[in-house]
C-alpha cells in the first residue's frame, strides 16, 4: 500500500473539473464502493477549502497531534485548519511516506473532524467525502462509508465518536494506528510519571531522569531486536511489545509509591541469574537457527537488548537506594531479572510455536515487574 496519495483515474461523467480527484486505493474497490464515492465526491465543500494557499511542501503543522492533544494544547480548530492544509499538500504530492502524520491527518483528519462535529458544524456527506479520499485498502473504504452512514440517524450527542481506526482491516494500516494509539499512551504515561516524580527531592528526580533514559533505551532495543517482523502487522507488534515494557515500567511505580513493596532473598536473586542466563543462551540458540527466514529475531538484537537491559538494571538500583532504602539490591535484582526472563522468553521464541526448548509466554501477559 503507497502512502503518498495519487490521483485516482477511474472517470465517471459525474466527476468533473470541478471535483477533487479521488486517491488511494479505491480504484481496487468493488463497483458499489466505487459508485458510492462518486456520489459522495459531489458534496460541495465549505468556503474555508477555497482559502487554502497552493503549498510548497508539506505543512509544519500535524492535525492528529492537535486533534488529540498530543505534546500540545488539544485544539479542534486548529486540527481543522492545519488538516486542510495537509490534504491539499497531498493533493499536490508532497505527503511524507509512511507517517502517522500524513496517513492520518489531512482527509483522514477531516473525515473524522466532520463526522464527529469537532471544531466544525457535523456534516457526514463531507465525512464520506473525506473518507473516499483518505488512503486505505478498499475493506477499510467501504467500512467507513458504512460507519459513518449509519451514524447520519443518530444525533451527536447519541452518536459514539467516529475513529478514522475503528475500521481498519490491514496489517499496514494497523501499524499506523497502532502507533497512533502508542503516541496517546506514552502522552499519557508521561503525565503520569509527571505527577508521581514531581515533588521528589532533586537528587531522586535526577536519578529517575537517568533510569527514564535507560528504560527508554531497553524498551526501543526490545522491539527492535527481539520482536519477529515477519508479517504485515510487524509494526503493531513491536509498537505493543515495546509499549507492555512502559506500561509496566509506570504500573511498578504507581504499586511501589503506594508502599506496595517487593522482598526477595540473596538465593532468588542467585537463582533468578541463572534462570535468566539459561533462558539467554537458548534466545540466541533458537534465533541463530532461524537467522535467515524473512524478518526473523538476529542474534545480535537479542545481545543488544541484554546489554541495554543491565544499564537499565543498573539505573533502576540505583535510583531505588535513594527512593525505596528500605528494599535490598538482592530484592530488584530479583525482581528485574524475573521480568527480563518473561521479556526474552516472550520475544523470540513466541514467533516459533514449535520450539519446545522455548516457554511461550507474551510480553504483553501480566509481568513480575510489578
């Protein structure tokens, strides 16, 4: 599937001149699908449309992020301008590929502003007018029309928000969303992590500064290097795989700050070792044997992620002396390498169902850490 979007070049009577051209994939649509969009291609769109300067390049602007309140002030208004901005620079070929920005702002961004009434009176003869020209394969096209025609009975104040992902049916696409929805997440978990470290005293919230990093590191070197990417969805996976990690990163924070804390012993700690020396090797034993099929687990992503791991290790440690002193160093010893175990056991072996020397386990599963 192309992200950038081309014109479309089916030519029926109706679309005239006066018409915008149709993009994506909708020319791979069936023949109602086709039909419907040449009806709903005729809606006449509002004044605004027509003040939209001719661009040089794709907007500096980004309509989901304001749209959604992500690293910015949440702003329905601006979303609307900056989105109309965006389709006419895909219009004009100038769309990045592959970005959550321009697969989901511009007419994906004023399908779901105008069905929804965001910043903008509620017009879902505009919303499917958008939605034909979003890009998408020919399923999710006929899913939104479908969607949003059903919501034309239903007030607004009755109607469900429409989501431009709640019909998604291709792995591509999911990725796209899925690392949307990633970004919602980690505004989230930052606001989160904000509010629990903020009246720290300094020395604490330095020592967490340098754990955030690390466990940033080691979660990016999961999904990157012990995460099978081998099918369509390989996007979605890692962004999931990477996101159980922050998840719990935050969920450990929250239970340990309510003084809900961990004991272990100097033997689990010894023994955890070298369950997670065991649970290593064969990592790297399984991924060397199936080095070579398509987007399979390297070795190497497996020893990069370990090292990444021991500096997060670390860093966790330490700021846990500053923080929690009445815990051991054996007590996060064992606690972190159990969750490490889980990690790697289900990264590379979950992609190899008949690899017995593997325990099958999802990293997105209930984890040690907490």
């Amino acid at each position: 599937m192309l992200l950038r979007m081309k014109k479309f070049w089916f030519v029926l009577p109706l679309l005239s001149a006066c018409a915008a051209p149709l993009f994506a994939q909708l020319q791979y649509a069936d023949a109602k699908t086709k039909a419907e969009c040449a009806k709903y291609v005729q809606t006449p769109l509002p004044a605004e449309a027509a003040s939209i300067a001719a661009p040089s390049q794709w907007p500096d602007c980004s309509s989901y992020k304001l749209y959604s309140g992500i690293g910015t002030k949440l702003d329905f208004e601006a979303a609307r301008r900056c989105a109309w901005q965006e389709r006419s620079a895909a219009q004009a070929g100038l769309a990045p590929r592959y970005t959550v920005a321009s697969v989901l702002g511009g007419a994906a961004m004023l399908t779901q502003l105008y069905a929804n009434g965001d910043g903008a009176e509620r017009n879902i003869p505009l919303a499917i007018r958008f939605a034909c020209e979003a890009d998408g394969a020919p399923a999710e096209i006929q899913g939104r029309i479908e969607h949003l025609e059903s919501l034309s009975s239903q007030s607004t104040s009755a109607a469900a928000k429409f989501k431009f992902c709640d019909d998604t049916t291709s792995g591509f696409m999911d990725g796209f969303c899925t690392s949307y929805e990633a970004e919602l997440s980690d505004q989230s978990r930052t606001n989160a992590l904000q509010d629990l470290s903020s009246k720290w005293p300094e020395p604490e919230q330095s020592a967490f500064a340098t754990l955030e990093k690390a466990q940033e590191a080691y979660t990016e070197a999961h999904g990157k290097g012990e995460i099978d990417s081998s099918g369509t969805s390989r996007a979605a996976q890692e962004i999931a795989a990477e996101q159980s990690l922050r998840d719990s990163f935050l969920d450990a924070l929250k239970s340990f700050e309510k003084g809900d804390l961990p004991h272990h012993s100097a033997a689990e700690a010894q023994q955890t070792d070298s369950d997670l020396n065991r649970a290593f090797r064969e990592a790297v034993a399984d991924s060397e044997t199936s080095k070579s099929k398509y987007g399979a687990v390297q070795p190497e992503g497996i020893r990069t992620a370990e090292r990444s791991w021991l500096a997060y290790r670390d860093a966790w440690i330490a700021f846990a002396k500053l923080r929690y002193p009445s815990v051991s160093d054996e007590t996060w010893l064992t606690l972190l390498t159990k969750d490490r175990i889980v990690t790697i056991q289900g990264g590379p072996c979950a992609s190899d169902p008949d690899n017995s020397q593997c325990e099958q386990q999802d990293t997105r599963a209930p984890r040690p850490l907490p």
